[in-house]
C-alpha cells in the first residue's frame, strides 16, 4: 500500500526510484533520508532538489549585492535569473504540497 | 524545449536592443562633434545583428552576435565663420548624425525590447500555469 501511495504521489520520481525505496516507509525517507543520507533514497532526491533551489536562491543574492552597489552589467540578465529561480521555488513549493497531502492522507488512514 | 531556453532567447534578444539603444544615445551624444584639425571624425555606429539565434541558444544568456558598424553618412557641413575650427570658407564639419534616424532607432529599439519581455512573461506565465495542474485551487 505505502509504495502505491509514494509512486501516486510522486510520478515523475517514481521513475528514477530505486528499487531499494520500495520496502521503505515514507516516514522513513523523510526524516532519515535526507539527514543520515540513504544512497539512492527518495529523500536524497528531495534534498538535492531543495539544495539547488537553495544554489540559486543564493546566487540570485549575489546578483542583487551586485546590483546594490552599483555594478551591473544587464539589469534584464539578473531579472530573468529572479524569475528562474521564483519558478524553481514554486514548483518545490508544489512538489512539497503534493507530498504532504499524500503524506496526511495516509497518517488519517483507518487501520 | 526548456523554459530556461525561451528566457535566454528573450534574453538574447533584449540584449541586441539594449545594444541599439546604447549605440543610438552615443550617436547622439556625437550629433555636435566636430571634425579635429587633423580631419579626424565622429562616424555614426549602426548595429548589425546577424541571425545566429537559433545556435546561441544552447550558450546560455551571454552570446555576442552583433556588431557595430560604423555608417558611411557624409558629414555636414555648416557655415559658422565665426567658428574656430572653421576651414578657409567659413565651413564647419559636424559628424553625420541624423537626429530623427537615431530617435526612430530608439523608438523601434524600445518596442522590440518590450516584444522581448511579453514572450518571456507568456512563456513564464505557462510555466507557472502548468504548477498549477492538479493544484486544488
């Protein structure tokens, strides 16, 4: 039942899923997963996509220390790298969501 | 093709216009140079883009394909006698520059730029309407 749940949730990810995701629970791979680091885990691939949002959230301070004082080369180059890195958030933003709500789902489920 | 792909042709784009605008306004600061004594003179600078977008698009935000031309506008000539760098006639040479041509040249430049920026809020906005599918809201 959980695996259904995790590859409903998550379609796109259910491709790339190991084979060793399967038995695990996925309360497992939230807690431990992205902490201890599983190889291959569900929760490596949340965490991976959380720190590349987290990459360009942090360039895009950059940019905007850059455009703070005053050297900037293209105002529209650090404007499209915003919008790229809003679009990023969102759709952790929406991946996030779409999890908890499985997640939730499944914590109300009658045993 | 990627959405970070549409911005970076709206990017290329917006940055030939950009280009334009800059030239322009340096012509125009140039409209009232005169020719040195040694006949050295302000040429007015056209931008040429050449169509290499579809290949730059894969290099990411930063290709260079323009060029900036200089343009073979005669000088003019105006009798200011008065002048110190007037030659034996009373001729003043001023640099070529047509103010209505660069005026022109801005207006068009804006408008494309403003093209630019609607294709890549349209191609922004269906990447955000496509997070919202399945959304519950």
């Amino acid at each position: 039942m959980s695996t259904e749940a995790i590859q409903a949730v998550a379609p796109v990810a259910a491709q790339i899923l190991e084979p060793s995701l399967q038995p695990m629970a996925q309360g497992q791979a939230f807690s431990t997963g992205a902490a201890a680091g599983v190889q291959g885990g569900f929760g490596n691939l949340v965490s991976q996509g959380v720190e590349h949002v987290n990459q360009q959230l942090l360039a895009n301070q950059v940019d905007l220390q850059q455009l703070a004082v005053g050297n900037v080369e293209n105002l529209h180059q650090v404007m499209i790298r915003l919008e790229e890195s809003r679009m990023q958030f969102q759709l952790m933003m929406q991946v996030r969501s779409r999890l908890l709500e499985g997640y939730q789902d499944i914590m109300k489920m009658q045993v | 093709m990627d959405y970070t792909q549409s911005f970076a042709i709206s990017s290329i784009g917006m940055t030939v216009e950009r280009t334009r605008v800059d030239v322009a306004a340096l012509n125009l600061a140039n409209a009232n140079s005169v020719a040195g004594p040694d006949g050295s003179l302000y040429k007015p600078l056209r931008v040429v883009a050449h169509a290499t977008f579809a290949s730059s698009v894969e290099q990411g935000l930063n290709a260079p394909l323009v060029q900036i031309e200089p343009t073979q506008q005669p000088p003019r000539s105006v009798y200011e006698p008065g002048h110190p760098l007037a030659d034996a006639r009373g001729f003043v040479t001023y640099a070529g520059v047509d103010a209505a041509t660069e005026m022109v040249t801005m207006m068009g430049a804006m408008r494309s730029y403003e093209a630019n920026v609607a294709a890549m809020n349209t191609a922004r906005n269906m990447a955000l309407k496509a997070l919202d599918i399945g959304g519950n809201t």
